[in-house]
C-alpha cells in the first residue's frame, strides 16, 4: 500500500516541503509539496532525485564499528559496545586532560533536536564550548553581521519579498544553481514586472549574472569597496533617509566620515568596473519601493566576510530599505539548517536561544533551565573550526566527533586537517555514508539515519521551522542522529557526574524540541507558540512565535522590525565603518591566478548523496578548471589537457575547460569533486585556512595558484 509522508528536502537552505512516496520498506517517489510557502510544490533537480539516493545500501554505514588501533581495520560490535567505547574513551580524556581536550565538529545537515542534545552534551555536560559545526563554513559572516548591525541573528526578511521587491541585489550568489526554487519565484516575478532591476555582483558571469539587468563583476574580493562607493553616491544623491537615520539608527556620521573617501571613481577603480555602473548600482537602490538583498558564500567565505555583510547592511539602513515589504538584507543559508543550529546555539561562540556565552547572566539563564550549576558552563568561547582542527593538529584536543559532515574535503587547506585527525588520539564519525573522506579516519563509526529516515524540524532561510518525518525504516542498524548523541551523554554522565542522571532523559524528538522552545521564551528568536502539535496542524511556521495576542497561536513573524525597532539595547540599529581590505592572499609573480571556487547546479557538498544519482551527473560530467581562453592562449594550454592548479599549501589535477564567465587572471573550481572522483581531497587542496577575526569563518572562496600543465608520468 502506498503511503504519502510530508516531509522536507534536506538539501539547501531554501527548505522546500516534499511529499515522500514510500510503500512502507522502500521510497518510490517524491513531489513537492503545494501546500509548503517556501516552494508551493516545486522541486529543484537535486530535490526530485532524493529517493535515488536512499535506494541503496552500498556504501551505507549500516553497523557501529570500531577499530582497536590505527593499524587494524575496522569491526563490526553491536550498539552498546559502540556508545560505551565512546563514553568511556571521553571520559577517560576528560579526567586526564580536562573537558577542552574533547571537541564536537557537527553539520547544518543535523535537525534542530540533534544539534540540541550535542550542545547540551558539549556545553552542559561536559563543560567545554569546543562544539563547532560546518556551518562556521557557511554562514557565521552573516551572524556577525546581524549582530552586529541590528543587534540580532537572524534575516528580517521573508520569502514574500521575493515577489514585492522592484531592486533585487544578489551579492554572490549564483542563486539560478545554489537556490533553485527561490530563483525561479524570482524569475516569474520578473516576468510579470516591467520595474524590476536585478543587479549581480560577482567575479564570475554566472547563470544568475547572465540573466541581470546589471551584472557587476569586480575583482575578487572588492566588495566592501563598492558598497562603500555605492553609499557614498547614494549620500551625494541624497537618496539617504535622513529622518529614518536619525531616529533608528547610530554612527552613521562616522560612516560618512569614511565612505567621502571612495568616490565612485576610486571605488569602481579597486573592483574593476566603470564609474557609471557602480553609480546607476547605487540609484537603481536607493530609488526603489523595495531594495532586497540576497547574498550568500561570495559574501561570506571571506577573511573580510563580516565586513562585506556590515557594508551592504549600511546602504539598507542609509536607505530604509529595511523592515518594509520587499525591503531588507537577506542572507541564503547555504544547509537546510544551518538556521537551528543556530537557534540551539550549537556552535563554539554562542549559547542557545542565541545567547552568548561571555554573558555570565545568559550562562547562569541557561544553567537554570538546565538545572546544573552555573560553574558547569565554561566562559570561555570554544575553538571555531579551523582554531579546532589547528588544536587537535598540536595535540591540545585529543578527541574529535564529527557527525554528518566531512572535513577531509569541506575544510580549507586539507594537508592540516589530514595531519590533525592522524594526530588525535580518538575519532568518532557518526555518518550515513562510508565512502566520505573523513570516515577512514574513524576509530568509531556510528551509523546514522538519513534523509526519508529520520524525524525532527529544520529552520529554512527565512526562519521557517518545518518537519522533518521518516518515510521509511532505515537500513541496517542506523539510528537518528539525536538518539546516539543521547546514548552517549546518558554514559557519559554516568561517568564523569555521577550524582546527577537527569540531563538527557529524552524519549523522542519531540521532548527534545519542547525543552529547546523553553529556552528560547522571552528571546528574539521566541517559539513558545509553537509545538509539533501547531506544525502538525497549521504547517510550517516562522520565528519568533510566542504565545502572545499579536501573533495569534499559530502565526509567526514574517517580517523583524517594522516598527523600526531593532534588538540592540537601545532599539537602534548600527551604522558600522567598513574600510575596504585586500584578500587575504594576493596574487603575485609564482602565484599569479585568484583562484574562484563555487558550486554546480546538481550536486550538493561533498557529493556522498547526490554522487549516488547518475542523473545527476548529466548537467556537469566532470571535474575541471575553468580558465579565461586569453590566459590558456598565453600559456599555450588547450581544453580538455591536464592542469596542475596549486598553490603555497597544495594542489591537485584537473581536466582544463575554457570559459569566458571567468576574467583573465582568474580560474574557477567547483567545490564538489573529491576523493571518490580525484586523486585527491578536491579544490580544498589549495585553499587557505585565514579566517574572518569577527565570525572565524574561512576565506573558502579565494587563494592565488599556479596553473601549468600536468607533468603526467
Ligand atoms: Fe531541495 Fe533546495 Fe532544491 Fe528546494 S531548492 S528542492 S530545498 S535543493
């Protein structure tokens, strides 16, 4: 009998409601779902494919495994064997070395009722706040930038927008292959408006720029600058809202202060563009009903990220191009849930319910809804993930957890990473999937539930919380991800606070989820309101829902600050000065290309999923470096020949294509291929490990190569 699950894609950000098709052991199909307001039943490619890829238990993880040492291989035990080895060879580090020499590196692939008991298990158990997660990869520029300018996480803006805006900005984004279904609500409104201006900022002529009405391809890196050219022209065009700036903003005079120095000239000089386009950038802007911003990993995979948010929110707040229907800064989560994440506080500088850590009276709130003492919270931020990997790397930490993710290939500079996890005493990789990069580095491995197998909530990009539900059983002895986290704490406890054995007591996701909406009552982020019971009957709902008379009981917030009152202390917004800065590694004589890395429209990460789908191969068949066809000219290289592309820290092989949507002095690598494709980890071979000092998240984006041709034996 055929059985309908609705359910949620668990690919991007975008967040889109699926119906599963299953007929009780097997997935036989899948449509969107027409009653999800993220995507009213559209589905992207990656989205329609989704029952391939659990079609089939090669390379499923299906069984615990443990290794006795490095030289052995891997056997399988049953589940007891496997949760006590971990709580056990935790414990036994934390007593020796104490609670910083354990760390946690998770995903925004986990649901919201996984990243909470990890945190809970990191934070509240153990006491060490080194529990980062892979969207420190994806999207903590952003964070800081809302925090930093409106006082809060979180994206004002909802998808609606999409359709009220008449000046749509994409700061890279290629949002045609990265959000599919969002572009194409763009597209029709597009269609349907002859007012509607879309401007691409990017280094590459992507499918989103092709399609742009002005298509800005700056220099690698240039973006503060033309955000700070643009609001000098909207100041000297008085295009500013004065009145808006005074009452519900602060430090806009120092801004001024320093934007008087990027004229248009000056500034279009450092991106690479003409004067005229950053002005007629900057009018088109300022002059909208509604100015909507959409940016995502060009902004963020930055040494400079925050300050490329910081700098792009100024000319919203300059403008009021915020707060307003189809109005506002909007960041694209890249993971489905890279948003709960957040909202648990399951990353190494925050506390739950967005909390901060260095607040001792945020500690001592979260100590009493835990009941622990507050002492058991540590005040010290944790280590962000490259900080992570570089302390395993000089023997600090001694044991790592990963889960659902794969750093062997996700993160920069891949020679470290290798080096790091060789040198940890102890490897735990909880995963769906064997054939990653990371999982030959296990001492453990925990099988996890996947996709169509699993039950929870995931927060998409315009703070929409949707269930998650399992379609099927998994294969094999697979469990939900939060179950084995549990298990573990349960043991752990056990063993390192004895008098205490009440912290993980969940018996299903569901208690998880009501313990996590406790925390966050009184909060921005407030979703008292809500309940599986409220998802279960009226669907998806957005942040903040509290249980009060505006919202009624089952209607979230589709727009944050309208009545121009920000989360800052004072209810005003801030104005922050952003000095334009230089990549973290320029090109130079031995180095001479910046190196773009991106991804491809049909597969997703580290491609343990969307590899196992042959359609999907259809769109791009292989791993390449696209090059400008001037440089291969100069060079005397040809499409299709092997190219070493490297840099100061790596490098690797790739077939050579040619291409002008990349500017001579460029080249460009998808982010994708790995050790299952190359001979190699993929492009994170060459990228460098400098992070951002405000959010610590990596300059993925950029590094200077070389590219010659392959000395082949
Ligand atoms: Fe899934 Fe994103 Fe495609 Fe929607 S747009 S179907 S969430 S991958």
């Amino acid at each position: 009998m055929k059985t309908i699950t609705r359910s949620t894609c668990c690919y991007c950000g975008v967040g889109c409601g699926v119906l599963i098709e299953s007929d009780g052991e097997k997935i036989t199909g899948i449509q969107g779902d027409p009653a999800h307001p993220a995507n009213y039943g559209r589905l992207c490619t990656k989205g329609m494919t989704l029952p391939l890829t659990v079609a089939s238990k090669t390379n499923r993880a299906l069984y615990p495994e443990i290794r006795i040492n490095r030289d052995s291989e891997r056997q399988r035990v049953d589940w007891d064997t496997a949760l006590d080895t971990v709580a056990l060879k935790f414990a036994d580090i934390i007593r020796q070395h104490g609670p910083d020499a354990v760390a946690f590196y998770i995903s925004g692939q986990l649901l919201t009722e996984d990243y909470y008991v990890f945190n809970k298990l990191a934070k509240g158990l153990i006491g060490t706040n080194n529990i980062d997660t892979n969207s420190r990869l994806c999207m903590s520029s952003a964070v800081s930038g809302y925090k930093l300018s409106l006082g809060a996480d979180g994206p004002p803006t909802c998808y609606e927008d999409l359709e009220l805006a008449d000046c749509v900005l994409f700061a890279g984004s290629n949002m045609a292959w990265a959000h599919p279904v969002l572009y194409r609500r763009l597209e029709a409104a597009k269609a349907t408006r002859a007012d509607v201006k879309w401007i691409v900022i990017d280094p590459r002529r992507t499918d989103t720029a092709a399609m742009a009405d002005l298509h800005l391809q700056i220099q690698p890196g240039t973006d503060v600058a033309l955000f700070n050219g643009m609001l000098h022209h909207l100041i000297w065009e008085d295009l500013i809202d004065p009145q808006f700036v005074a009452e519900h903003t602060d430090g806009f005079a120092e801004l001024k202060q320093l934007v008087r120095d990027y004229t248009p000239r000056m500034a279009a000089e450092i991106c690479g563009i003409t004067e005229a386009d950053l002005m007629t950038a900057a009018e088109w802007f300022g002059r909208s009903q509604g100015a909507l911003s959409l940016y995502c990993m060009g902004l963020n995979q930055s040494a400079h990220g925050t300050d490329k948010n910081l700098a792009l929110i100024n000319l919203h707040l300059a403008t009021r191009q915020i707060g307003k229907p189809g109005a506002g800064p909007f960041s694209l989560t890249g993971q489905p849930n890279a948003m709960g994440g957040r909202e648990v506080g399951g990353m190494a500088t925050m506390l739950a319910a967005h909390r901060d850590i260095t607040n001792a009276d945020h500690r001592a709130e979260i100590a009493r809804l835990w009941g622990i003492d507050t002492e058991r919270l540590s005040p010290t931020p944790g280590l962000p993930a490259v900080e992570m990997f570089n302390a395993i790397r000089a023997g600090k930490i001694k044991a790592l957890w990963i889960a659902c993710t794969n750093p062997v290939h996700s993160m920069p500079d891949l020679n470290l990473i290798r080096e790091a996890l060789d040198t940890a005493e102890f490897v735990v990789v909880q995963e769906a999937f064997l054939n990653t990069d990371t999982v030959p580095y296990a001492d453990v491995v925990l099988p996890a539930a996947t996709w169509g197998e699993k039950s929870g909530t995931v927060t998409n990009s315009e703070r929409r919380i949707s269930r998650v539900r399992p379609a099927i059983q998994g294969p094999g002895e697979v469990r939900g991800d939060w179950w084995i986290a549990n298990e573990v704490a349960r043991r752990l406890e056990a063993q390192i606070h004895p008098a205490r054995f009440s912290l993980f007591g969940f018996a299903n996701e569901e208690q998880v989820f009501n313990e996590h909406r406790r925390l966050t009552e009184g909060k921005d982020l407030d979703i008292t309101g809500l309940s599986y019971g409220v998802l279960e009957s009226h669907g998806p709902q957005q942040w903040p829902m509290p249980i009060v008379e505006a919202y009624g009981e089952t209607r979230g917030q589709a727009r944050r600050y309208e009545d121009g009152v920000f989360a800052t202390a004072d209810g005003k917004a801030r104005f922050n000065v952003t000095p334009y800065l230089p990549v973290a590694e320029p090109t130079n004589s031995r180095y001479p290309f910046h190196l773009l890395t991106g991804r491809l429209r049909d597969q997703w990460h580290g491609m343990s999923r969307t590899g196992r789908v042959p359609r999907l191969f259809a769109h791009t068949p292989e791993a390449a470096l696209t090059m400008n066809p001037l440089d291969a000219e100069r060079r005397g290289l040809k499409a299709g020949e092997l190219v070493k592309v490297s840099s100061k820290r790596g490098g690797l092989i790739l077939p050579l294509g040619l291409s002008d949507e990349v500017t001579t002095g460029s080249v460009f690598a998808a982010m994708h291929w790995n050790g299952q494709f190359l001979n190699s980890g993929g492009i994170n071979e060459s990228t460098i490990g400098a992070v951002d000092r405000k959010s610590f998240q990596p300059e993925l984006k950029h590094a200077a190569v070389r590219v010659e041709r392959a000395d082949l034996p």
